[in-house]
C-alpha cells in the first residue's frame, strides 16, 4: 500500500536545500561550503545511522557541486576519479581491500591539490574495520555524527512543508503518517505530496478520513508508469 503511493508520488531527489537539518545544522553548512568552494576545509567525513541522513547530504553534495565535476561513489571507490573535483564517497563500511587503497590514495591525491573528498560511513572512523592508514585519512578534517530527526523535528518539517504547499495540516494527519508511513523525510515528503494532490482531485481537505481513503484508493489502483 504505500509502496504504490511512493510510486505515485516519487520522493524529490536529494538536494542541501530539501535537507531538514534537525541537529545536523553545522555537517550541512560544511557540505554548503565545500560544494560552493568557499570553505577552508576540503575534508569531511559523516558517519551516523541509517536513515540519519548521509546519503542524502552526500548525494546532495554532489548535485550543487556539479559545475565543479563532482562524483558520487558508494561501497566503492574509483581510481580515476580526478583528484580536483568534489569527490563523495558513501558508505566506506563496504569497501573491499581494493578499494581501501585506491580511496587512500585518492586522499593523498586530493590533498595534494585543489579538490575536496567528503566520506561517510556508519561508524566513526577509529571504529571502522578498515586499514589503519584509510582510518588515519578519514579522520583528516571535519567529522560529525548526524542525528536522525526526532518526531517533533519531523513533525514541525511536515507542518512546514504542507505550509509551502497552501496545505493546513491538521495534528492527527501528521501523527497517522508518522505512525503508518516509512519514517524517513524523503518518503514522509513524498506521501505528503501524493496526499496534497489526491485532495486537489476529490475537492477535499486533507484531513484524517481523506487520508484513509487516499490509502485505501491508492492501494487498490493500479500503478502506471508516467
């Protein structure tokens, strides 16, 4: 059932600008700077839970950094990246042996010349079961641990968004979606606006017994790519 309303409402894609920062307010200024080149730090590593945020902020990265040829990487590295760009490199809890030696050599690489590396992982970096030397690269610069958002931050995030959309939210919706829907803000968001425009076309609020039948409708309507 809320998988077909994914379907019919895609999250928006990761940018810096839709990330809802909660605690992570001084990690997402880092990552502004970096990708607009006004930062003095060129090393970043992010390690926290899923659904923290890491991927987002990464991917995100990525995206406003794009005039400077930036490259998103996850579980693996690539040795021809150049060591000029804005380099993203998720997840390195998964790199292989391999790939632990060419992202530490890309370190060295990068630090040697004008690009920036952000790394992420889901420990911190003493904790990483990788070579010591990568662990010793990783902590180079900036490190934050993200918290993932709490209920009020995600709450006052929904409230927030359904203010831009003209929508008045009322506090049982938020609290059924964040009881019966994937707690993550991407698909929060994206339920928020499939919810929006179901209400355009039955000409009702969004209220508790739209939002019912939205997911009763959605789950019985077959799914048709656009």
């Amino acid at each position: 059932m809320r998988q077909l309303l994914l379907q019919l409402a895609p999250p928006p894609a990761p940018t810096l600008d839709n990330f809802v920062p909660g605690r992570n307010g001084a990690a997402l200024q880092a990552l502004r700077d970096i990708a607009g080149g006004t930062g003095a730090e060129r090393f970043v590593y992010l390690w926290g839970e899923p659904g923290s945020g890491r991927t987002h902020l990464l991917r995100g990265l990525a995206q406003a950094a794009d005039a400077r040829k930036a490259l998103y990487f996850s579980g693996a590295a690539d040795a021809s990246a150049a060591e000029d760009q804005v380099i993203a490199m998720d997840d390195v809890q998964n790199l292989a042996a391999g790939d632990q030696i060419k992202l530490f050599d890309l370190y060295n690489r990068v630090r040697a010349t004008g690009g920036a590396l952000v790394a992420s992982g889901d420990a911190a970096p003493a904790q990483l079961a990788l070579r010591a030397d990568l662990r010793s690269r990783l902590a180079w610069g900036l490190a934050f641990q993200l918290h993932p958002l709490s209920d009020a931050e995600k709450a006052a995030a929904l409230r927030a968004h359904a203010r831009g959309r003209a929508l008045d939210l009322g506090e049982d919706v938020i609290a059924y979606l964040l009881q019966h829907a994937r707690r993550d803000m991407a698909n929060l968001i994206g339920i928020l606006d499939a919810l929006d425009r179901y209400s355009l076309e039955k000409k009702r609020p969004v209220t508790l017994p739209l939002v019912r039948d939205a997911l009763e409708s959605m789950k019985n309507k077959p799914y048709t790519a656009s």
